[in-house]
C-alpha cells in the first residue's frame, strides 16, 4: 500500500525525504509516480489534480496541505475517509504576522503614506498609539485565536467572533449571529480568518460592512469566497471603508481587468498569508498518517457536516 504526495505548491523535494525519515517503512510516491492507484491509502495533498482522488478506490484518509478544506471535492469521498486539515505551528505563527503587519499598517496610517509618496506630497498626519486602533478577528479557531493573542501583545485593544463561545486573555469574544453586530460596531481594523463553509460564503458584504464604523478596513485572509467584491468595492468608493488588505480571491489570480489590481485603496498579496513549513509540518502529517492506518482518530479532522 502507499501514500500519494501531490501539490502545486509545496515542493516535494522539501517535503518528502522528511516525511521518508519519520515513516521508514512506507511507501511515499510523488504524484504523477503513483504506480498502482488501487493501492493507495492516504493522500497528502494541496488541491488535487481533477478526478485523481477517486481513482483511489482503497484510500482511506486525505491530509490537507493546508488549514482550510474548501478546495478538496470532500462530497465525491466516501463516508470512511477521513479528511484532515493542516494544523502547524510555522503556518499558524506566518499567519498570524501577515494580520499584525495589516493591523500595523493601518494603525500607523502607512497606507495613507504610500498614496502620499506616489502623489508626491508631504502630508504629516499626527501619528497615534495601537492602543487606539481596535482590531476585530472573525474566526477564533487555531489561527485566528493566534493572530488575535498576538495583535493583544503587541498593543492593539482586540475582540473576536466565532460560532461558539470563547474565553481567549486580553480578547473581548463574541460568538453567533447576535454577537455579530456588537464585534463590528467596535473596530477599526477587521481581520476575516473563518473558514469557508455554506454559513460563512459571501460574509464580508454590505450589510455586515455598514456595521462597521466609518474609516475601517477590512483584511481577508480567510478565502475569496467570504467577499462580495463589488460591495467592498462600492464601501470604499462611497467612503464607508478606508481600504482593503486582500490575500485571497475568486479566482486566483482574479482576472487582469479586475478592479482590485489598480485600486488606490486596495493592497493585494498573492496568497501568500501563510503556508505549512516543512520542518514543523511534517511531523504533524506523519503522526496523521499512522493514525489513519491503524484506524483512529486523525489530528485536526474535518467534520464533514460543519464543513470545517
Ligand atoms: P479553525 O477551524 O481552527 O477555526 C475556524 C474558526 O471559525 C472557529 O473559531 C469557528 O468557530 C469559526 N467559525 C466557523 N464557522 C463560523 C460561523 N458560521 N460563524 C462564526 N464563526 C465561525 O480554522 P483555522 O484557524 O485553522 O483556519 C481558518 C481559515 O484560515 C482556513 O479555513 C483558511 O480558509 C484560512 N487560511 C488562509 C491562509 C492564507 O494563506 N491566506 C492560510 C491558512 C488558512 P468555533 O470555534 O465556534 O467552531
Ligand atoms: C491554507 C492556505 O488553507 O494556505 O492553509 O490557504
């Protein structure tokens, strides 16, 4: 039997001499070097090609590349496979400082600055503490409770919202629908790190966003899916929002004539928040790995029916 690695991002050069050593006796094959599909049982993967997954037809258990599960066709697997997600310290900590260096950036007026310089004018504007910059965080699961406990070290006065409720030190936790409207009512830098479920697609909308004060800015991190492009875009033209940070799309790349590309306000990066380091990862994918083959429990499994 073996174990498929497959991913367009992560080079298997890095990944798969470390995944050799902490599992010895398995027979680890770099997709498309797959040999027979019948025989394998687990497959580690970042957005597997097309139809590949069901060619396995004794696969027992798919360890994501990464911490979400939206881009894995979870619905075509049978009941028994288990699904897991990437739960990594090196992953946690890279997103947790793309959401501090957001918050920064808007606390400290930088992205003003930055439109200043291009327009060639000096524009002093009284620089403030964090302490004045109220950051929100929906989503307070692994990465989200870490980039809220560290924009709290790090000065910023920090609330979050999740589905359920929270006890986090130093964070003012919301929870549910009810919740919703207090978190926003608060805070100036708002940092999505939800999943992406049938429950949260399309979130980061009008409606939520004239809950926002005046002059906030919202920073996805989550995926393209939470966004209506066009409000957020029709909130920073009439003025309501200040700016978008935006590492995530629908699709990625958005097309090139898309007007987040050349908006003023708009800072875009490529999906690039965060991603599983090897070094740490790979310990957290073997132990899954054993796991699903003696039949128990994996780490950080997906359930199916929350979709996250
Ligand atoms: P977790 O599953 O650990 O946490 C998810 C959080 O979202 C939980 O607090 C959960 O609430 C909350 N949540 C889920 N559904 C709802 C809902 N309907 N209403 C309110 N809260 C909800 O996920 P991670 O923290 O590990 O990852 C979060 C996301 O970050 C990933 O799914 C992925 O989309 C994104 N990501 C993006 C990366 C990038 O490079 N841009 C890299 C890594 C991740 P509860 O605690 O009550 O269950
Ligand atoms: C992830 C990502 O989900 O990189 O890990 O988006």
């Amino acid at each position: 039997m073996s174990i498929v690695f497959h991913s367009v991002l992560d080079d298997p050069e890095e990944w798969v001499p470390r995944l050799r050593v902490l599992l010895p006796e398995e027979d680890i094959r770099v997709w498309p070097d797959i040999g027979d599909p019948a025989k394998v049982e687990v497959a580690v993967t970042w957005i597997p090609p097309e139809g590949a997954l069901e060619s396995f037809t004794n696969l027992i258990a798919v360890q994501s590349l990464g911490a979400g599960i939206n881009h894995l066709p979870i619905q075509t697997f049978p009941p028994q496979v288990r699904i897991a997600r990437l739960v990594d310290s090196g992953l946690t900590g890279m997103m947790a400082d793309y959401g501090l260096f957001a918050a920064l950036r808007y606390a400290r007026n930088i992205d003003h600055h930055e439109r200043m310089q291009r327009a060639g004018t000096w524009d002093y504007v009284m620089p403030r503490g964090l302490a004045s910059c109220p950051v929100g965080v929906m989503g307070l699961g692994v990465i989200g409770g870490a980039t809220a406990l560290k924009l709290a070290a790090n000065g910023f006065p920090v609330s979050g919202w999740a589905r359920s409720p929270k006890t986090l030190a130093g964070i003012d936790c919301y929870s549910g629908e009810a919740g919703l409207p207090v978190f926003l009512s608060k805070i100036r830098v708002l940092i999505n790190l939800l999943p992406l479920t049938a429950q949260t697609e399309n979130i980061l909308d009008a409606k939520l966003f004239a809950m926002l004060p005046q002059g906030a800015f919202v920073v996805n991190m989550g995926r393209g899916g939470h966004l209506v492009d066009a409000d957020l875009l029709a909130a920073i033209d009439s003025g309501h929002l200040g700016g978008a940070t935006l590492d995530v799309f629908r699709p990625e790349p958005p097309p090139s004539d898309h007007p987040f590309w050349n908006h003023p306000r708009i800072l875009m990066t490529p999906h690039v928040a965060g991603t599983g380091d090897p070094d740490s990862a790979a310990q957290v994918v073997a132990e899954n790995i054993m796991r699903a083959k003696r039949g128990d429990p994996m780490l950080n499994e997906v359930d199916r029916a929350r979709g996250y």
